[in-house]
C-alpha cells in the first residue's frame, strides 16, 4: 500500500517502514525516524495535511 509521509510529503511503500504512530486514532507512517521525531514533537503542525477536506 502506498502512503504519504505527513512530514516531507514523500510518497513511499507503507510495508517497507518500521515507522509507525497512531495519533487521534489514525494511524500515519513516516518514511524515516526524522520525520516520525518531528511527528511527535509537533503532531498538529501535520496532522491538517492529512485531514479530507470539507466543502
């Protein structure tokens, strides 16, 4: 499955990462440790990139 790291906007195989965290009860996955650290030091700094859009 192919998924969008939140934090660099890369888009990469969800299988291939040990990167995992589940936030608000949606789990994200992240390409690297940075980009999961980054996560979790400021996860609403990201979280709205990933939230659908209402209109």
């Amino acid at each position: 499955m192919k998924v969008v790291c939140p934090v660099c906007n890369r888009l990469f195989e969800a299988e291939c990462t040990p990167y995992r965290q589940s936030h608000q009860e949606i789990l994200y996955y992240f390409d690297t440790e940075i980009c999961m650290l980054a996560f979790l030091k400021e996860p609403e700094r990201f979280v709205y990139k990933c939230r659908k859009e209402e209109t």
